[in-house]
C-alpha cells in the first residue's frame, strides 16, 4: 500500500524506460488494485505484465470491498499474489482459503503466484521444514496437473521480510530445493523442474545476484526495493546475469 497514482505511473515509467523492450527475463509488476487498470492500458507495448497483489475467494456476490479474479481478468491483469504473508498476518488468511482463492484465479486464466514462508519462531524450533511443507500441501496439493503448471511458488522467510535481514543464499537455496524435492513427489520430475520458484525476503542490489545464482531460486518476489526505480532496475539486470 505505497504511492500516489502519479508517483506509481512515474516509478513504472522509469522502469519500462530503463528496460525497453530487451530485457531477457520477465519484469511483472502488482501495484495497488486501483491503478491496474490505467498501467495496464499505459504501457501496453511495454515489457512489463501487470497482475494484483490479491484477488476474492469468490466469482461474484455480496463482498462488498472484494475484487475478484473475473473483475481482474476483464482489465488484462495477467497474474495475481495469492498468499502473502502480510496477507496471512494481517487478514488471517488460511491456505484452505488462499486455496480457494488460488482456483478461482486458475479458473480465470490468471498466473498464481503463491507465498509461502515460515516465522523466525518456527525456524528457532527447527520447525520451517514442517510449516512450508503443510503450506504448499494444503493450498496446492488437490490442483490438478495441468492448474499446477500455471502456478509460481514464492518462498518468502517471514523473519526476512521488511527487516533488512534475508535468508543467506545457501538458506534459500536448502529451502528452494526442499520445495522442488516436494512438487518431484506429487507432480513428477517434469512439473518440479519447470515451476518456478522465487525468493522473497529482503532482496537488494547487493545480495540479488548471491541469490539468483543458486540452482534452485528462479527469480525474485521483490518487496521494499522495489519502490525505487533504481534499485529495481539494478535487480532485474542481477536477474538477467
């Protein structure tokens, strides 16, 4: 929840700028719902996709304040967060409900990007295994194949998130492999290896590059840095490397 809609416009300017349309790895942006629409239709012929940062567990109805995955559909929106860990904390989403959430997005041909992370708490007490286990079992587990493959997974350690500390590149990594391990024996060795997984927990021009270089981290879930141009940018050409 940052930015005016001018300051939004100008920060994605900057970006789609700074990019052009070379850029070798795939640039998404979710700003706040209600200036999706406006970038959608301003920098079409950029780079850049467009996607939310939630959407309702329900096609349409009484909810009021809800924006469902229809509605985002309709505008171009290409993807969607589903399972923030903010989103988790703050609004009590459970992966019952993220997974319901997840399905109506699927069944709107949006891209999921689904969080997923443990607390500091749950890393103290040896638990991370546990918790990111029942997480990614429970919200995507009963996809089918076919849903699975439109999935992205973001692994966002809790303790990392807006707290200037991230997970060292070998803690992503041990974490990102875990999760590959776990697709590999319910999808098969096919899915695993082509979906996506992304770190997210305080990544900054100085440590992207450590991070995407591991084997098993295919990009970045980019939080606070990303409300810089510059950063950002400098993040993206990490990515490119």
């Amino acid at each position: 929840m940052h930015k005016t809609a001018l300051e939004a416009e100008t920060t994605v300017a900057q970006v789609a700028n700074a990019l052009g349309n070379k850029v070798s790895c795939d640039v998404w942006i979710a700003p706040p719902a209600v200036y999706l629409q406006t970038l959608i239709q301003k920098f079409t012929n950029s780079s850049i996709r467009f996607g939310a940062q939630n959407a309702a567990a329900k096609t349409a109805g009484a909810y009021t304040g809800e924006i469902s995955a229809l509605m985002l559909q309709s505008i171009g929106c290409g993807f969607v967060i589903l399972g923030h860990s903010e989103r988790r904390q703050y609004f009590y989403e459970t992966d019952a409900i993220i997974y319901e959430k997840i399905t109506q997005a699927l069944q709107h041909k949006l891209t999921t990007v689904y969080c997923c992370g443990e607390t500091l708490e749950n890393r103290n007490a040896g638990k991370h295994f546990t918790v990111i286990q029942q997480q990614v079992e429970t919200a995507l587990f009963s996809l089918s194949t076919a849903d699975m493959q439109q999935v992205i997974i973001a692994y966002e350690p809790v303790w990392a998130i807006g707290t200037g500390i991230n997970a060292s590149p070998e803690q992503a990594q041990e974490m990102h492999a875990f999760i590959r391990k776990l697709l590999s024996k319910h999808y098969g060795e096919t899915v695993s290896e082509n979906t996506r997984i992304l770190y997210g927990g305080s990544v900054k021009p100085s440590n992207a590059a450590a991070l995407f270089a591991q084997k098993d981290i295919d990009g970045g879930l980019i939080g606070g840095a990303s409300l810089d141009a510059d950063e950002f940018i400098h993040i993206i050409h990490a990515a490119e490397n």
